[in-house]
C-alpha cells in the first residue's frame, strides 16, 4: 500500500529499550515482594517458636525438683556399675543448664525428667530423659533402649547466643555465672535467661524464671535437699531386709496390753481393801 509507513529502527529501539525497563522494574517488585513473604514467614514462624521456647523453659525451670542423682557421664548417662554416691542435681553455666523436673513434656512422660538446655550451631537446643536414666542401663532395657527414651529437639534457630546465669536469693542483686548444686548444697532462687537473636527482626529475651521450691524454702526458711534422697534410697527396706516399721504414739500393742493389765490388777486390789473394810 503506498503511503503507509513502517516503525524506524530507532523508534523499535526506543521501544524495546522501554519495555526492558517496565520488566526490570516489575521483577524487582516481584523479588522484594517474594523476599518480603518469606522473611515474614521465616519471622512468624520464629515469634511462634519464641513463645511456646519461652513458655516451655519457664514451666520447667519453675518446676524444678531437689533430688540426688549420681554424677552424669559425658554422654549424661550413669554408669550402672559407678561406686559414686548420689548428690545433689542442678548444674548449670553460662552455656547450658540441666535439672530435675517435675514438668516433663513427652507425650507419655510422667513423673521426674532430667532436661538440658544448650545451643549448638546457632540453635537453641533442649534434651529430655526419665530420671531412672540417671542409674545406667537396667536389666531388659539395652543401650538403643535407652537412647530412644532420650527426646531431643531445637527450639528456636537463627540464635546468635544465650546466656544462663544464677541468683542465690531472690532479695539478692548479684547473679552467678556457674550453679553446681553438688558444692552449694542447694538450688538458685532464680534463673536469668538471656537470647540474642542472629538476625535484625529476631526476637530477643530477657527474663528471670523463679524456681518455685528454691523460693518457697527460702520464705519458710528450709532446706532445699534436706531429707532428701536419690530414687534408690526412697522406699529401701532396712539392712536385715525386712520393711521399716512404725511406732504408734503411745507405745506398741504389748505395752499398751501391759499397762491395761496392771490397771485391771490396780482395780481389784482397790475392791479388796473396800470389801474387807
């Protein structure tokens, strides 16, 4: 057709140089938008460990128990064969902290738990296992046994550290670095809880968790581990292997037969007297 005129070569290169930029725009918008969605949910994901982390070591470290356990083995099993006596159990230090509690948290857990709190790699890690644990492997229970019944998960990622820390009184200002209760011969009043997450929008902790026996003692004046004693110890028969027994309040029954005997013989000599007067 004559008079009909095509697009020069710089009007197409005009165009095209154009639409390369409307596309490049709109994949940056794509990008930051995708990057925004999964740092969001990445963050979500974080605040909802937070809180039920949070939450799970306040109950736990609130509800710790003042018990004799053997001293832990590196793998935290006792050796069945070990001489050593039992002493009292809460260890903890800046790194990591492992007690007794009496707020297990498996499914078909009940009862007495050993748990640690440490991180690893950036991980804020926690291990659970049945006090009996604490004795060495039992007859019928073999070592892949007793490693099953040792639960272990991560509680929060993206951890830079955590920091544990160790008041002696809850009037007192001063917290401590390292708790053994095996030389302190009693259980912190409070435990300090430190997070520094790894990234900018991480969420951080601060707080102090009571143990709820340590304060309470300390209010009544008691001591944490006084009469206190290991599993094996509770319940045990006496040397001759015979059950302990128990002396009523006002003597055993002889006694009391003997008593009543020299009243009824109190009685009738008092009769006598009256029928020969």
């Amino acid at each position: 057709m004559r008079g009909a005129r095509g697009f020069t070569l710089l009007e197409l290169v005009v165009a095209m140089a154009v639409f390369g930029l409307v596309s490049v725009a709109l994949y940056g918008v794509l990008v930051l938008g995708a990057r925004s969605a999964s740092s969001g949910e990445r963050v979500s994901e974080q605040a909802r460990r937070f809180r039920i982390a949070t939450s799970l070591m306040g109950r736990q470290i609130a509800a710790t128990d003042a018990l004799y356990l053997p001293r832990q083995d590196e793998e935290g099993l006792g050796d069945e064969d070990d001489s050593s006596e039992p002493e009292p159990f809460f260890y903890g230090d800046a790194d990591e902290v492992e007690f007794v509690t009496t707020a297990p948290q498996r499914p078909d857990a009940s009862g007495l738990a050993i748990v640690r709190y440490w991180v690893e790699e950036g991980e804020l890690k926690m291990s659970e296992k049945p006090v009996y644990l604490a004795y060495g492997t039992d007859e019928g229970l073999d070592d892949e046994e007793a490693i099953d019944e040792t639960m272990e998960t991560t509680l929060l990622y993206d951890v830079e550290s955590v920091t544990f820390s160790y008041q002696r009184e809850a009037d007192a200002d001063e917290f401590l670095e390292v708790w053994d209760a095996a030389e302190e011969d009693l259980l912190p009043a409070c435990v300090r809880v430190e997070i520094a997450p790894a990234t900018v929008d991480g969420p951080a902790l601060y707080h102090e968790m009571p143990l709820m026996v340590a304060t309470f003692n300390q209010v009544v004046d008691a001591e944490d581990f006084k009469g206190r004693r290991g599993l094996r110890d509770r319940g045990d028969d006496d040397d001759d292997g015979t059950p302990p027994t128990t002396q009523p309040a006002g003597g055993n029954d002889n006694d009391n037969d003997n008593d009543n005997d020299e009243e009824d013989d109190e009685d009738d000599e008092d009769d006598e007297e009256l029928d020969e007067e």
